[in-house]
C-alpha cells in the first residue's frame, strides 16, 4: 500500500472509531435522558451551571436565601456545562451530550496513539481505538453529570498533544497546546495539573528534528518546554484563580477542597473511601468556605505529622477502594433512578465492567513484560550489534524479579485485589530501565497517568470512579501486547535510526499531518 493510500485509510479508520464511539453513545444518552436525573455530585455540578447559565456565576443559594461564593468543587465541568444551558436549555440531556461527544474524543486521541506505537499496522490502532469506544464502563457512565469520564477524555487528547510535541521538536508551539489541554483538564480536576510537567518530560525523550538534535544536551532546551507546557496549563486556570482570590478570602488555584479530602483520607476509622468528615474541634467556628477547608488542611497535616504510621497504614485501603472495582456507572444509574435500573442491573453492569477492566490489566502486564521495541522518533534506539551481544549480566539479573513481578500481577487481576495488579504493572514497566525510553507515548502516557491516580489517592481517599481517569490510554496500552516486537527491517538503502535519519517516513518533516 502506498503512503498516500495508507494515510487515507488510517484517516478513515479513526473517523470510523469516533463514529462508533458517539454513536454508542448516543443510543445511551437517549435511553438515559428522560430516566435518571443528576445525583450525588452530580446534582451540585448541575445546579451549579443552572446559576451560571443564569448570569449568576458560581454562587450557592442557601435555603435562608443568603447567596455566597463557591468553589467547593472545581468549576471546568459546570462552566462547560452552564454554557450550553444558556445556548441550548438547562436539561440534564444537554451535559450527556457533552459528555458523549468529549468521550469520543478519546477514542480517537487512543487511535492517533496506536497508529504511533504500530504505524505499518492497520488492526492494532483499531483495536486500540475500539476498546476505548466500547468500554463498558465509560460507555455506561455518560448519563452521569460528573467529572470523571470527561477528565479521563481530556487526558487522553493532552496526551495526543504530547505525542504531536515529541515529534515537532524543537518547536515550542505543540507544548504550548499540550499545556492547554492539561490546563483545561486541570479546571475539570486539578490534580491533572501533575501531569503538565510528566507529559512534557514524556514529549521530551522522542528524538528532535533538524537543529533540535545540536541542542538535545542544553539545559536551556530540556527546560523550555517543560516551563512553557507548565505556564500554559497555568496560564488557563489563572482567571479563575484570580476570581478566588477575590471572592474567597483566599487564593486558590481551582477549588478549595483539598483540605476537606486530606482530613476524609487521614481518618484513622476511614475505609480507604469518601465519608462524612468528622470536623474537628478546631474548626467548629470557621464558617467561611476556603478559611473551614484551610482548617480542615492544617488538622490533617497535624495528624498525619503525628502519626504518620497510622496514615501510611491507610494507603493500601485507598488503593483498593480505588482500582479494585470501579462500578462507577451502575452505582450512578442506580443512585438517580433504583426502579429504572435495579440493584441486579447494577450488578450486573459491574461484572461486565469488572471483567473488560481486568483483561485490560492482564493484556497491560503482558505488555510490561516484554522489552518495547523501538518506535520511530524514540530516543536512542538500539544497534542490530546490541541484539547480536544479547542481555547485559543487570538485564540478566532482573529476570527473577520480573517473572514475580508478572506473576504478582496476574494473580491479582484474578483476584479481588487489582490494586496490586496496577502496582506490578508500573513495577515492571521500571525494571525495562531504558528499553521504557524507547516505549511509545500511548504507553508512556498511560504509565504516567496511572501512577499519578495511585498518587494522588493514596494521599486523599479513593474511589472506583476516579479510576475511569486512566481507562482510555489503559484501553490503549492493552493492545499493545499484540503489537510485534521487532521493527520491521529499514528498506534498501535506508539508514539505521542509530545514524540520526528517520526510520519512518511517516515521522518525517513535513508529514507529520497524516497522524493528526
């Protein structure tokens, strides 16, 4: 096939998998729209853009009719979502059309991924690309009013964008984009900030184009496009920001709960998930939304300072909350509307979800076991003399540690506890040592933003819906592991990519479009 035919049908490809990833759906979207009104969060998210799409701003009617400032909860999602209230009717359906048509975005995003990671192959980015579009979980979730599947969404195109700056190096431009992307995800959920600096470092191992490789040892051109993707993240979040400096009492990037969810997380008693706060004695007088999350903040850094065995202690009751079962959409459903979607529904949908989730982990860890081959545009590939000297005595010594690394992992996807099974697979992902270097940035990416969930919600408190943030690119990394290991062989006449000349024509100035 040609390149010109080749490029025409990966367009067509991933025009196909964002069709079917709508109009799934779609066909969701209109059985849920008339059935489950917003719940839980869901029902502060939609309030909340009631009042924006009124002109209000982000303000809170209590029931004495005193009207406050908010920002509880972070404003992306109910600023997105007040828009088109104004534009189009405060209706539940508007926010689940939001939410279908942003989660076939990450479909596509996967699939431009995948084409990345396989770029001779057809099948493997369309795998990619449809597990995404069907998983159960975030296909089901799109009636929820909540944050989590757009969030995981906007990850998934960021990291696109990371994707699309490792291969314009030594241009800026495409780390600015990428730091929008994160900055706009970082209005939706903050902690998506932390991945602003891991995607650029992530775009800064792919090798530069043209001056870029005279350049690759300057501090100057490793720090710039961190700085500038970070600034550009900050950049978005900074009206808001200087909207609760004014209105809060205090300053505050995006929300101020922080302090709410690290008191929740350093409850002695406390299950590894959300419950209600137990306020302390300290903070029985301070009615002022940012000054009680403050004071929430300072008790539980006084206790985890005092006890920090104890809070250590809670971390594998996090994690487990966190990835052992998601169930985040059949909990929605039946939350919103128990006689239009039972308890056996429930169930049901979350074994179905349970399962899909659980290959994913175990086609992941087959994955994680094997050395990446090279990708085109990695950084610092391997001679055929590497191959030909065979694995190092370090390499060697490893194997015992990956093989119960792997082992470790499977048995726990097979089992209740998959926290463990996300753990061994970021593990053995870091016994690759530097063969990692050399993994696309789908499987990068997905790495990154696994370890930054785990992070963050062994600090806080877990929850199965926060990990639908990693499932798109998890979907994607899944798929990998049919991926063939060894490169095809340069064509005749076509320098190794250890010589400084592209392996790919399809990395090549001037054609980066064809993976747009």
């Amino acid at each position: 096939m040609s390149d010109d035919a080749a490029r025409t049908a990966r367009r067509r490809d991933g025009g196909a998998i964002f069709a079917l990833a709508l109009a799934v759906r779609l066909a969701v979207v209109a059985w849920a729209a008339g059935r489950f009104p917003p719940t839980a969060d869901g029902a502060y998210y939609h309030r909340i853009a009631e009042r924006i799409a009124a002109g209000l701003g982000y303000t809170w009617l209590w029931p004495d009719g005193v009207v406050t400032y908010a920002a509880h909860y972070p404003v992306g999602y109910p600023g997105a979502v007040g828009a088109l209230y104004a534009a189009f009717g405060a209706r539940p359906a508007v926010a689940m059309l939001l939410n279908a048509v942003v989660g076939a975005l990450a479909a596509l995003a996967v699939h431009r991924l995948a084409i990345r990671a396989a770029p001779r192959s057809r099948a493997l980015p369309a795998l990619s690309g449809a597990l995404v579009a069907l998983h159960p979980g975030l296909v089901a979730y799109t009636p929820a009013v909540m944050t989590e599947g757009v969030t995981g969404s906007l990850v998934a195109c960021a990291a696109w964008a990371c994707a699309r700056a490792r291969e314009r190096r030594p241009a800026l431009a495409p780390f600015a984009v990428l730091g929008l992307l994160v900055g706009a995800a970082t209005l939706v959920r903050p902690q998506a900030l932390l991945l602003a600096p891991l995607f650029a470092g992530l775009a800064l191992l792919g090798a530069p184009r043209g001056d870029g490789a005279r350049l690759r040892g300057s501090f100057a051109a490793r720090a710039a496009p961190v700085a500038v993707t970070v600034l550009a993240a900050l950049l978005v979040c900074a009206p808001w920001t200087a909207r609760n400096c004014a209105r809060m009492n205090q300053c505050a990037l995006v929300s101020v709960n922080g302090g709410w969810n690290l008191l929740i997380g350093a409850d002695p008693a406390s299950t590894g998930a959300w419950a209600p706060i137990q306020v302390p004695e300290a903070c029985r007088e301070v009615f002022d939304e940012a000054g009680k999350d403050a004071c929430f903040g300072r008790e539980a850094r006084r206790y985890i300072a005092e006890h920090p065995g104890a809070w250590l202690g809670l971390v594998p009751r996090k994690l487990a909350a966190t990835f052992d079962y998601c169930g985040a959409a059949g909990w929605y459903l039946h939350a919103s509307n128990a006689a239009a979607f039972s308890e056996d529904d429930k169930v049901a949908l979350g074994a179905v979800e349970t399962v899909f989730e659980r290959l994913v982990l175990l086609c992941a860890l087959v994955w994680a076991a094997r050395k990446p081959a090279p990708t085109p545009g990695a950084l610092a590939p391997p001679h055929p003399d590497d191959r030909a000297r065979g694995p190092s005595l370090a390499q060697r010594a490893l194997v015992p540690a990956r093989l119960a690394l792997f082992a470790l992992g499977v048995v726990a996807a097979l089992h209740v506890h998959a926290w463990v099974g996300y753990l061994a697979l970021l593990g053995l992902a870091l016994l690759q040592g530097r063969a990692l270097l050399r993994a696309p940035v789908l499987a990068l990416s997905a790495l990154a933003v696994l370890a930054a969930t785990a992070a963050t919600h062994a600090v806080f408190f877990g929850a199965g819906r926060y990990a639908l943030v990693a499932f798109p690119l998890l979907s994607g990394l899944a798929a990998l592991a049919a991926a063939r290991q060894s490169p095809e062989p340069p064509r005749a006449g076509a320098p190794h990519p250890a010589s400084g000349a592209p392996a790919a024509p399809a990395l090549r100035r001037g054609s980066n479009d064809e993976l747009l």
